[in-house]
C-alpha cells in the first residue's frame, strides 16, 4: 500500500501500476449502501398503533423512535460503525422524508424539515 495515498494499491504483476477508486465506484458504493439501509428501515422500524389529537394512526412511528432504531442500527453496521451520531442520524431521516422513503401521517412529505420529536411517520 503506498503511504502516500491511503485509496492506492500497487499490483503485483506490475509495481509501478496504481489501482484507485474511481468516483464512480466510489457512488455506486455510496447507491448500493444506501439502497440497503433504505430496505433496512422499511423491512425492520417497528410499527404501532399511536394517538394524536383523539384520533388513532395504526402502523407508524414517532420521529424519536425512528431517530433510536436507526441510530442503533448505523452504529451496528460495518458501513457506518460506532462513530455515528445521532445528529448524523437525524441527517439521514430528513433525506429520507425528502426522498419519500418516509412520509407524514397526513401523507405529507418534504413539506416540513424532520426533528427528533413525537410527530408521527410512516
């Protein structure tokens, strides 16, 4: 591995011949880890019955219980690692209520910026 640059590795068959990764590569790995973590979240948040305003919403969450599942779920991750906080959780919840991954429990989304707080989600 060259010292200088951590992303190259001389090959074997010819060592002045360096192999880096690509930004391509580079975003498809980037697509790939954010495919799964999508598939992830829809598959395994937990769902239940909550009460807003007098009114019941079956199979749905708060944001702060999306923001625990997903925090621990991205510290467990080989991906992410133990590092991740939760502001960087949060982060991602808001990409994902921009991107329709999540929605309101009005059937809203992007509409509104996403907290860490007792709104209700789907």
């Amino acid at each position: 591995m060259d010292a200088e640059d951590p992303y190259c590795w001389i090959l074997e068959d010819n060592p002045v011949e360096k192999w880096q990764v690509s930004e391509e590569e580079m975003n498809m790995t980037k697509d790939v880890e954010w495919n799964e973590t999508v598939e992830l979240f829809r598959a395994k948040m937990p769902l239940r019955k909550h009460r807003c305003r007098f009114k019941s919403y079956e199979h749905c969450f708060t944001a702060a219980e999306a923001v625990d599942w997903l925090h621990d779920l991205l510290r467990c991750n080989q991906n992410f690692g133990p590092e991740v906080t939760r502001k960087q959780t949060i982060q991602l919840l808001k990409k994902f209520l921009k991107n329709h991954v999540i929605e309101d429990i009005k059937g809203k989304w992007g509409q509104e910026d996403f907290e860490d707080n007792r709104h209700l989600y789907r």
